[in-house]
C-alpha cells in the first residue's frame, strides 16, 4: 500500500509514524526492535485517535509495524511495580479510545504479536498476518497474565482456548490464529502487503457514513439480549443509515445496475 504522511501534528509522535491516503488512516508502531508498549508509545495512539476518529471523510484504521515485529508486548521497563500501573491504566484508556473508534479497525500483522501486541489486533474488527507470524500470551512464562486479555480473549474466541492461550503460553502460528477466528487470513509473508491493500481496499470502495453505521450496530448491540439487540439495530438502520444521502444513491445505483458515487453524507 502506498500512502502519503499525515499532516504535521503539533507534537510529533516519537514511537509511531502516521500516514493517510483516500480515506484510510494508518497507524505504524516505531519502537525498535519489538515495537514493544510503553507508556509513552501508549498514550502516543490514544491521543492520535482521538484527533482522528472524527473526521467524516475517513473511511478505516489502521495498525501496521516497522521492522520485523508487530510489537512485543509491554516494555519490561515499564512492568516494574511503581510503573506497571501506570501501563496498565494507559492500556486500558487505550482500548476505551479503540472501542468508541467508529471507524472500522484492521490490523496488519507482519511479526510476531506477543501480549499487548496480540491484544491491539484482538482489539481489532479485521486483522491479516503473515504466515510466518505468531501470536498469542506468553506472559504467564514471566510471572504475569495479559489484564485486558483475561476478560475480552473469552468473549472473543471458544473460551476453552482462551483459556488454555492464557494459563499456557502457547503462541499460535498465523494459520492457527486463523483457524480459531483471532484473524481473518494468514498469507504467504511476500504477499502481505498486497492482500492487506486488497483488504483495505475493499473498505475503502463503501461510503464512510455507511460503514462506520454498521459496525455502530455491531458494536452497540454486542453482548445484548436478543430482543434489545435487535431494537438497537432496528433504530440505527432506520433513524440513522436510510436519511443519509449514501444510502439513497447506494439504492438508485442498484435499482439503476450502475456504481455508485459516495457523497460520504
């Protein structure tokens, strides 16, 4: 995918490198060698989100990596017990700020994703990794257990896995990551970037309001009786996604058996 760097920020980041092209806002994790969280680098993504998760005309995020690693995990450093809650506390406004992100989240997996790594990606609405990759929570090894994990891995995955990720250690391979549904595709390393951009591209086809509406009602209707699920998609589709402009071309362009053209209003 080629892209162009984002505008300047005020302060620019020291751990990661923004850029954006048509509509797509990527995030690159720039700490050598492991790309691994610190509370600088935490609080870096938290706060670029936040500037950005509210521009209407951007239509997806995401989460790549310079080097050979996805990321690490959490810097050792930062684990000692007058910093680790600090860390912690910063990772966890971190997935409050991706969890209200309306804006559909993918992860491009180029390395191994360990801990907090492997969180950002389970954080994430899609994610694709080379094959050579691994993923997964060796951190019982250390002494520890992944916190945000140990709540939101279950609800993501069989929780017999989780389970046994978790109390284990075991890393995955990409393929195995696959198989249980912690990402949508492992492919060859040589074509990651092209099956990534096809990915993204795919998104990035959609009209911005429309896709950040559908996975509104996925998100808000998430872990709700069925009865109230289907009242708070109900209400979104009806009050929300048919007054848009998007959604009455994206209907005459299918009724007329032409390509639409997204106003993203």
């Amino acid at each position: 995918m080629e892209e162009r760097a984002s505008s300047p920020m005020a302060d620019k980041p020291q751990y990661v490198v923004c850029k954006e092209k048509d509509g797509m806002f990527q995030i690159i994790l720039n700490r050598p060698p492991l790309n691994s969280f610190d509370i600088t680098m935490v609080e870096e993504i938290t706060s670029i989100i936040a500037d950005q998760q509210y521009r209407s005309e951007l239509k997806v995020l995401v989460f790549s990596a310079a080097g050979k690693a996805f990321s690490g995990g959490f810097s050792t450093e930062d684990l000692s017990e007058d910093r680790g809650y600090q860390l912690i506390e910063a990772f966890g406004r971190l997935h409050e700020q991706l969890d209200s992100v309306t804006l559909p989240i993918i992860s491009i997996v180029n390395g191994p994703a360990y801990g907090a790594g492997c969180e950002l990606v389970m954080f994430s609405d899609l994610a694709i990794a080379a094959e050579s990759a691994k993923l997964g929570f060796p951190e019982i090894r250390m002494g520890l257990f992944p916190a945000l994990a140990s709540y939101l891995l279950p609800l993501k995955i069989q929780q017999k896995r989780a389970a046994e990720l978790i109390l284990t250690g075991d890393l995955l391979s990409a393929k195995d990551a696959e198989r249980i549904g912690l990402i949508n595709q492992a492919v060859p390393d040589d074509k990651l970037q092209e099956q990534a951009g096809i990915l993204v591209g795919k998104l990035l086809q959609f009209s911005a309001p429309v896709l950040k509406l559908a996975k509104q009602a996925m998100s808000r209707s998430h872990g709700k009786p069925p009865e109230e699920a289907i009242r708070t998609v109900e209400e979104i589709y009806v009050t929300e996604l048919l007054p848009l402009e998007d959604s009455r071309e994206g209907i005459r362009a299918f009724t007329e058996k032409r390509k639409p053209a997204w106003k993203n209003r």
